[in-house]
C-alpha cells in the first residue's frame, strides 16, 4: 500500500527557518516533522511518497541518509501545484487504495481503524475529522447520521458553521479520485472534494490530539504534546546537566548545558549549546544554536545558525 505525503509548501508562517530548511524536517521532539507521519504508518505501508516542490534537494538528502524503513519516492513540482494538484502530479503512483496526509498534521490518529472503515463503506474516500469549540479557522464538514458526508463550508463566519467537525487533513483515497481532479493548480479542498460527495466521501472522527503545526504557535503547542506523553527524556548524562533546574516535560539532547533553568516544554537539540544562567520555556533549541549567559528565551524556534546574546530576552518569536 502507498502512502502520500503533501509536503512542497513554502512554509512562510515558519519563516525564517524555512528559508533555509523546508517545514517536514524542521525537528520536533526529537524528529524531524514528517517522520511523525511516516513511522506510525500501518506495515502494509511500503512505499510513501512525498509530493515536493520548495528545497526539494535538501529532503532528498535527508532521506538518502536516514533510512525510514520503507521505499521513499520524492515527486517533484516546479511550481507548487496545491494540494489537489499535488495529488494529480503522482498519478501514475497511485492504482489502488492509498493514504495522504497534509504534512503539517500531527495527531493520534489510529489509521488501521480508519482504513477498515474505509473498507466497509466503500467509498471514494474517507476524511478523518476532528472536533473544535470554534471552527470557523477551518474546514467544516457536514455528515448524515451514516458519516458519510454531506457539506464542506471553507471558514465559515461564527454562528454560521454546520457542525463542530473539521477536515484534519488525513485521508485515505481509491485512485478513481484522480479523475476528478483537473489539471494545473488545484486546491483539494475547495475545488475537488465538493464535486465528488455523490461517490461517497466519508467522515472518521477520533479523539487524542490533533494539531497543524504550521505556524509557531502550534508547532510548540505540539511539541508540548508529545514531550508530556513521553514523559520528558533526558538524552544526554546526567552528569553534563548538573546544576541544570529541569522543569516538567522536555527532551534534552544537547550536551553543551551550563547551570540554567530548562523547563517546561523544550527541545534542546544535540548540538545546541546553553550558557550558565540561561531560562529557557517552551521553545525548541536546534543543533547549532547558542544561547547566551543569561539569556531568557520564551515561546520561541531557534534555527541552527541563531547566536542569542548574552542577556537577551527572546519571546514568541522564530529566529534563524
Ligand atoms: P504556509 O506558507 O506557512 O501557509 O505553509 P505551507 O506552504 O506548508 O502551506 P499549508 O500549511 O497550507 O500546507 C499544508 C500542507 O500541504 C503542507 O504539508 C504543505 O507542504 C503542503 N502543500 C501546500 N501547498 C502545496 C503544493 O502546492 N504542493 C505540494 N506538494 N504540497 C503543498
């Protein structure tokens, strides 16, 4: 079975870390973003496919060296071609059932359940869904009382959403999907899914955790999600951290770490380094980074290349 994988964005509400990494490897909690949908994939996954389009070499390099455990196939666009023209760009990799997920989406989705609703109802495809207070951010999705679904509403003004229920951006598909999907730049969304409701596009909710981790905001809020589930680990001895004050969940990786305050929510790299007196909340710090004596860093990304000076107080923000 094949899998598909939207990931040619350009990433700007991830800028300026994507100017020089593309979103699917940028590393949260202890992985690079899209192996966060590659390793949970049912075994009968053998082969994902990545639709590329922005540094599209530096995604190859990665997975020429890191073997995932499955046949990866990069297909590439010259020009981004949304989401629906991403899809039709692979055509000729897709003849029977198969997976595809927007990249960006990070969830506790069980996918073999989903798959085998997907194969007792028969449909040309099958959305997963997710429930929020407030949709009218998303995708709203209407379904009858058998789930299939009836009505796709594109952000719709508060009080007027017809459900609670919002596409999470994972699906599994029949190829004969692809027929209805014209040529050139094509948004899934908005310009195929409303013309095929009468084949049967159903929808499949669950419950865990659901977040698109495309802006800062929620890639940290994801970040937090999967640091409290594992428990916070700490990968480096714990003889380099001391007088390091850990404060509840966190992945430590970096063996560079002065006396400081880390804690809750970081991800310190491998690599990154922390100078003594430093506070560090709810950010992730990337190999190659140094954070200065002193400095307080807070809700914030910091790219590989960053310096913080010493003192420096950095909050909500992403720095390269
Ligand atoms: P922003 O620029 O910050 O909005 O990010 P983005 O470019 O990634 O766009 P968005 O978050 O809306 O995209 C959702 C998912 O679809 C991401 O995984 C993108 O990589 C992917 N995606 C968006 N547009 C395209 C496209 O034209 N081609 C391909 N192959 N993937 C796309």
């Amino acid at each position: 079975m094949k899998a598909l994988i939207l990931a040619g964005g350009l990433g700007t509400r991830l800028r300026p870390l994507t100017f020089s990494m593309p979103k699917p490897v940028v590393p949260l909690a202890g992985r690079p973003m899209v192996r966060h949908i590659i390793d949970p994939l049912p075994q009968e996954v053998d082969t994902v496919i990545l639709a590329v389009s922005y540094m599209k070499d530096y995604l190859e390099r990665y997975f020429q060296e890191n073997d995932v455990g499955r046949e990866i196939v990069l297909v590439n666009e010259d020009e981004p071609l949304g989401t629906g023209g991403a899809l039709k760009n692979v055509s000729r990799w897709l003849d029977d059932t198969f997976f595809a997920f927007n990249g960006d989406v990070i969830c506790s989705l069980d996918l073999r359940a989903m798959l085998e609703a997907h194969r007792k109802r028969r449909g040309i495809g099958t959305m997963a869904l997710w429930s929020v207070d407030d949709p009218s951010a998303f995708g709203v999705v209407a379904t009858d009382g058998s789930g299939r679904i009836t009505m796709f509403q594109e952000k719709p003004a508060p009080g007027e959403e017809a459900s609670n229920s919002i596409n999470a951006g994972a699906y599994i598909f029949e190829p004969e999907l692809l027929d209805h999907i014209p040529d050139g730049v094509v948004s899934l969304e908005r310009e195929v899914f409303p013309h095929v409701l009468h084949r049967g596009l159903y929808g499949h909710a669950f419950k865990g955790y659901w977040v698109d981790a495309g802006t800062r905001e929620s890639f940290l809020r994801a970040q937090r999600i999967l640091l409290d589930a594992s428990g916070g680990r700490v990968a480096c001895p714990v003889r380099r951290l001391a007088g390091v004050h850990v404060v509840g969940s966190n992945l430590i990786e970096a063996t560079h770490v002065e006396p400081s305050t880390i804690g809750p929510n970081v991800y310190l790299e491998g690599g990154a380094r922390v100078g003594r007196g430093a506070v560090i909340s709810d950010s992730l710090v990337m190999a190659g980074a140094v954070i200065g004596r002193g400095a307080t860093i807070s809700g914030s990304m910091i790219g590989p290349g960053a310096v913080v000076e010493d003192g420096a107080v950095i909050s909500d923000t992403i720095l390269a």
